[in-house]
DNA sequence: ATGGTCGATATTCGA
C-alpha cells in the first residue's frame, strides 16, 4: 500500500494537479492539508473519476483537511480526542480527520502554524501538539499493535539539517526547542517518522517558501512527515519526497511526502 | 531547467 501526505494549499486551485499525482504514483491514501474550503466546496468529483472516496473536514475558507482513498474509507472520525480549540468560546478548527483504510487507521494533521515566538498562536500549537501526544498515547495503550499513521504538515523542523540555515530561523518558530520537544513528544509516544530513513538530508525539504526565489535556491524546510506506530513502521520499505510537484506555475508551496507500506504479513 | 508570492465569501490577512 502506498500512502502520502500533501499540503495542497487550496484544493479547488489545484484539484488537477492533486488527481494527476495521485495516478502518477500510485497513492491508495492520501493526507491533503490546507484544502481551504467547507465540504460542500470540496471537489469530489475528479477524484470519483479517478476511483477515490474522500473524507473532508472544511469549516471556513481557512485550514481544512481530507483522506483520500482508494482502498476504501471507514470510521471518519473529524478531530482527535482532547484536540484544543481557538477562539473565544475556543472552538475545533479543521486540522485533523481520521479514518480506517486498507487496514490502517490515518490521520491527516495539519498543526497550528504558531506564527511568531510569543503569539498566542503559538501555546495553541503546542497544546495541540501535547493533545495529540495524548491521543497518541491512548490508542497504542488500547491496542500496541494498531497499525497508526499520523500525517500532515506538522510546522516544525525538527532537526537542524531540516532548515536551509538555522541562522535564519534563529528566533522564528518552526526550530524552537518548545516546538521541537512538542514533536519529539508524540515520537516518544511510539510513532516514527517512515520516510526519514529513505529519504536521508541535509537538503532534502518539503516546503519552500512562494518568495524570494526560495525553491530556486533550494531554500526549504522538512516540515511534512509521516508517523507510524510501531507495528506500521515494520511495514515501511521505501519513501521518497516528489520535489518534482513543487515545480512550475501552478505549484502548492509544499511538496508531497510518500511513503510505501509492505502488505500486512 | 526549477524562477522575482499566493490564495480566499479578498481588496487584508494568513501562510
């Protein structure tokens, strides 16, 4: 099985350019973030057409996530467990959908940005992140064999080599320790990063930012990863990033992440 | 072999 995450930055702007990367490798589960549109707006059928059920979450014109599947889609759960709210009274955005496919349990993430070091948007992110450790914690507690992906776009760098120059982030978030403890808490939980091992840096990144010529000059950031619990990372045989999609006009700022899972033995 | 931001209930704000 071959599973993949992706911030797509607007599905409705690039529904072609996600159905064709779904074909073009093979995806039977993808993770989309940032879809940027309420359900009913969610295109569905190109992906219909093309043999994909999808699951969506979409509350406004801001955040949104979807599973994308082909080996069928079950048990839709929209948050996690204890996932924090924003706002005054705090309410769930639509970061985080779950659902059982081909025999695993996924999870498309996308983690609060943070914004700035001291921005309330940032103890948001790193709540979020210390829930999601709980839930985590929950799911291998009822069952340590459970075949777990968490997914998506965590906004966090965790090692020094997953930034173009540290002296750059130096005192912006994505490399704080705070954030990298936070992500290093769900590690600790029992989920792995699987494309890590296939897909060695420095320089290997998954998001670039739209300005100053970053993709160009190669300036990006590892910050999408794929987690598995442990009974999926025995699965893992291969990962690669497909830096190819962050290519040309018409590009997310992100590149998808994919990751090839053994059949269940 | 890629290119001087982009996207959205837009005209500013979030990433």
């Amino acid at each position: 099985m071959r599973i993949a995450t992706f911030n797509c930055n607007s599905i409705r702007t690039r529904v072609d350019r996600v159905v064709a990367l779904l074909e073009r490798h093979e995806i039977d589960v993808l993770a989309l973030q940032e879809t940027k549109c309420k359900d009913d707006q969610f295109p569905l059928l190109p992906f219909e057409a093309a043999g994909y059920e999808v699951a969506h979450v979409g509350h406004s014109q801001w955040n949104g996530v979807a599973l994308v599947s082909r080996v069928g889609i079950e048990d839709v759960e929209v948050g996690f467990p204890g996932q924090p709210g924003w706002g005054d009274p705090a309410q769930a955005e639509a970061r985080a959908i779950g659902a059982s496919c081909g025999g695993v349990r996924l999870w498309s993430l996308y983690v609060p940005n943070g914004r700035s070091l001291g921005d309330p948007h940032l103890a948001y992110k790193l709540d979020w992140l210390a829930a999601l450790r709980e839930a985590g914690t929950a799911w291998l507690t009822e069952d340590p064999q459970a075949q777990i992906a968490l997914m998506g776009d965590w906004n966090i760098a965790p090692r020094d080599e997953d930034v173009w120059s540290v002296a750059f982030y130096e005192g912006r978030t994505h490399t704080s320790p705070g954030e990298r403890a936070a992500f290093q808490g769900v590690v600790d939980a029992g989920y792995a990063d699987l494309a890590r091992p296939y897909t060695e840096g420095p320089g290997v990144y998954t998001y670039w930012d739209y300005t100053q010529l970053a993709f160009p000059k190669r300036r990006g950031m590892r910050i999408d990863f794929v987690l598995g619990s442990p009974t999926l990372r025995t699965r893992a045989e291969g990962a690669f990033v497909d830096r190819d999609e962050r290519k040309g006009k018409g590009a997310s700022d992100h590149a998808p992440v994919v990751v090839e899972v053994a059949d269940a033995g």
